[in-house]
C-alpha cells in the first residue's frame, strides 16, 4: 500500500492523508464490529435470559414492552408465543378432564342397565321358570336392552355433535315439514298418556336450517314435553315469524322446571330431582341445544313448577 502511494503519489503531505484516512477507516470499521458484536451478544444474553425465565415459569426481569427497540420487539414475540402456549395447555387440561368426565358419566349410565341384563339373563339360565314369569322376565330384559341402545345411540350423536362430523344441509325450508317429522316420534306416547298434541304453524312459513336435524331437535323438546306431562294434559307446537328470526315454541300442562335449574337442563346427563323416576339419561336438551347452536340460533326456557314448560327455539328467518 505504502508502495503504491509513493509511486503515484509523489507529494508526501498527500500520501500521509491518505494513510491516516485508511487508518482511520480501518480503525472505525474495527471498533464498528466490535460495538456491533457486542450489541448482538448483549442481544441475545436478553433472549437467553428471557427464555431461561419463561421455562422456569418465571416472569422475565429484563422485558421493557414498551420499548422501542429490537430486543422488545423480539420479546414481545416471544411474550405472545408462551401465552398462546399456556392457554393451549390449559385447553388440553381442561379437554382431558371433560374426556375423564364424559368416561365416567358414560360408565354411570351403561352400569344400570348392563347389570340389570346380566341378573335377568342369569336368572333365565338358571331357574325353571312359568312360561308366564319367563315372557315377564324377556320383556323387562328387551327394555334393558332398548335403553342401553338409546344410551348408545344418544352418545354417539353427542360425540358427532361435539366433534363436528355431522355435516348441517342448511336451506330455506317449511318448518311444517320438520315439525311433522319431529311429531311422528311422540305420537305413540302421546296417545297412551291421553296427551293432546297441538300445533299451530302457518304451511308457508319457512326458517333457514336443516330440517333433518332440526327435527332431531324438536323431536327430543316434544319427547321431554309428553315424557314430563301427566295423562290427559297438553303438548302444543306454536310457530311465530319475526324480523330476523323465527320462534317455535313446544309448551306442555307438566310437572315445569325450578327457574334455579333453567341452565342445568342443557347439561349432558343432567336430571331434576323429580324426573329420576322417569326414562331417559339427560342428554336429549343437551343435543337439542347443541344442534340449533350449530345453526347459529338458541333456546331458551320459561316455566312454572307444576305448572308447565315451555322452550323456544330461534331459527335464522
């Protein structure tokens, strides 16, 4: 270098210039990738810090938010990172303790009616029974077994309704249609309780939803309804058109809810007292629920004890 300079530049108070210029240059670049590597080093002890802080579950010493440089940026990042995991930890505790819930809920259910099968079926190998206490025996062990296959079916539309593998075929359709779907599976009941069923619903009214499973909807609200009301006593099916959604409404003359139990009732196996002696294993308000809530509209509930029932569904108009 100092070569060159003397041969092209013959004026020695230049040459020095330029020399000390280069050094100078050398000398700022040098300290410039000191201070750089410094800061990068200070930068990620902060990170390093942070880190070991957040693993501890601790919370971090040196995190300023409100600082306007990298280093708060970056742990402003990693601030968002490890509450977005927490609360995904939490979701998977509390997952895991609605799975242990629903396991124990599902055994409590089946323990009954399996047991009962069991006895029925040993006492039919084991003794000689009259050809009429045997048909007794066979018909009791038939109910057990139907029980157990609504349970089963019950379940597994809770668990398509709680996974989301039911596929809804949401359409503009008579809400006639799906309440005469939904009727058909009560009529039986109704008439061995003497029970008037009545509906009042305009053949043009239509609702956006879909009909299949809003019957299924419908159809658990009537079971509950004729299920829950004394022989001789009135089921009644009213449909009003509003501005944006449209009411059905399933009233009865039955034994009613306490007002303290109006949110319970939509719980998976949840049962008032007063209907332990009924049939039934607490989930069809839980499906009728969940099913209208899939259609983005509700239900809601008024009643009197002893006096009636009634549940209102709001469908989309």
């Amino acid at each position: 270098m100092h070569w060159i300079l003397r041969e092209k530049v013959p004026e020695r108070q230049v040459r020095l210039a330029v020399l000390a210029c280069t050094a100078g240059i050398s000398g700022a670049s040098f300290f410039w990738v000191r201070f750089h590597h410094r800061q990068v080093a200070l930068f990620a002890d902060d990170i390093c810090e942070m880190l070991d802080a957040l693993m501890a579950g601790r919370e971090p010493e040196n995190y300023f938010p409100y600082e306007d440089s990298l280093s708060a940026r970056v742990q402003g990042k990693l601030m968002q990172y490890c509450d977005m995991m927490k609360e995904e930890g939490l979701q998977n505790r509390r997952d895991k303790e609605t799975i242990q819930e629903l396991v124990s809920d599902i055994s409590h259910q089946v323990k009954t009616p399996v047991a009962n099968i069991k006895m029925f079926t040993g006492i039919l190998k084991k003794h000689a029974l009259s050809e009429e206490k045997r048909e007794e025996f066979l018909s009791t062990l038939e109910g057990q077994i139907n029980k157990l296959d609504f349970l089963m079916q019950s379940l597994i539309k809770m668990s398509r309704l709680e996974t989301g593998t039911f596929v809804l075929h949401m359409k503009e359709a008579p809400l006639s249609e799906t309440i005469a779907r939904a009727m058909s599976g009560v009529w039986a009941a109704a008439e061995r309780k003497h029970i008037s069923l009545e509906v009042q619903c305009h053949e043009e009214l239509t609702a956006l939803h879909d009909p299949k499973w809003t019957a299924e909807a419908v159809g658990n609200l009537l079971d509950n309804a004729v299920k829950y009301t004394p022989d001789g006593g009135t089921v009644q099916v009213t449909v009003e058109p509003w501005q944006f959604y449209t009411k059905l409404t399933v009233s009865d003359t039955g034994i009613g809810i306490d007002e303290s139990h109006y949110h319970d009732v939509f719980q998976r196996f949840f049962r008032e007292e007063e209907a332990a002696d009924k049939e039934g294993v607490g989930l069809g308000l839980y499906l009728a629920n969940g099913i209208i809530n899939k259609q983005k509209g509700y239900i809601s509930v008024k009643s009197q004890k002893g006096k009636g029932t009634a549940f209102s569904v709001y469908l989309l108009s």
